[in-house]
C-alpha cells in the first residue's frame, strides 16, 4: 500500500497568501460594487483555500498553523484588532475537519462545509464587533445584507476555482 506524502510543502502557505492578498485586490477593484449603503460582500478565497486543503489534504499536520498564521495576518493587516481572525479562523478549521471525518469527498459536501465555515466566520467575526460596540446593526440586517451576500459571491468563486485549486492541492501530493 502506498502512503502518500507532501512534496514542496511550502507551497500550501504560498497558495494562503495568493489567496489572501487576492482577497483584498478583489475588494479594491470591485468595491464600487461590492461595499454599498445596501449590502456589503466580502471576498473569503483564503477561507476556500483552507477548506479544500482540509478535504484534499488530510495528511497535513500544519494546517491550522496556517489558519493561525493566516488569522493573525488578517488581524494585522486589515483590522487592526488583535484576536477577531486569529481566534476566529482556526476554530472554524477544527470544525471543518470535525465535519470532514463524516462527510464524502465529493464537491457538494465540500461546498457545504465551505458554506458552513463561510457563516460560522462572518457570525463571529460579527458578533465580536457588536460586543465591542464597532458595529450596531441588528442581526437581521446582519443577515441580509452582508451575510447572505457573502455567501453569494463565494459560492460563485466556489463554483468555478474548485477544481483549480482541487488540482494545485492535489499536486502536492506525491506518492511513496
């Protein structure tokens, strides 16, 4: 029997922080149309990334280091506020591999794993600002307006760069 491990193990945080940086670059470009007086739509392809690497990539011990790597750099970069993505973001990647060990590989599971993630995210990242007082919008709005958005627009990116990503993951893999 084959065991498989990963080759140019580097390159899984550099797939990260593409997709980090493709994150604000999206909301830079698209921002006429994305944050509005109506909704706002946040970009998470850091957060498919994660996901997929969970699913694709069982073997990988280090991955929620790079889910605490990747949440303190969020925090540092865009926040300002120590603690919301460094918390945030690796509890939800322990849920993703929680749910993972009962759910098939297949692509409508991981979409709902990803969706799940994508709500569990925005829901605490939202209920850390209303506890300290930055955001006051109640949760219907909440809801509405940047959730259900949100949501939207990564499964959009879902739809078309799973198998993209699937096979950049999957080449990281090599056999014993």
């Amino acid at each position: 029997m084959a065991t498989t491990h990963l080759k140019n193990r580097y390159l899984l945080p550099i797939y990260i922080m593409v997709a980090f940086y493709l994150d604000g670059s999206i909301s830079l470009l698209g921002q006429t149309w994305l944050y509005t007086p109506d909704y706002t739509i946040i970009s998470r392809l850091f957060m498919l990334v994660l996901v997929l690497a969970a699913f694709i990539l069982p073997e990988e011990t280090r991955l929620p280091w790079y889910a605490i790597g990747i949440g303190l750099i969020y925090d540092l970069y865009y926040t300002g506020m120590l603690g919301m993505y460094t918390f945030a973001v690796p509890l939800i990647m322990y849920v993703v591999r929680y749910l993972k060990q009962y759910l098939p590989d297949s692509p409508f599971f991981i979409a709902l794993v990803y969706l799940i993630s994508l709500t569990l995210l925005e829901t605490v990242i939202y209920l850390f600002n209303r506890m300290a007082g930055i955001v006051t919008t109640i949760p219907v709005d909440f809801i509405s307006n940047v959730l259900a958005p949100t949501i939207a627009l990564n499964l959009v990116f879902f739809i078309f760069l799973y198998l993209p990503i699937k096979y950049l993951l999957l080449k990281l893999k090599s056999e014993r």
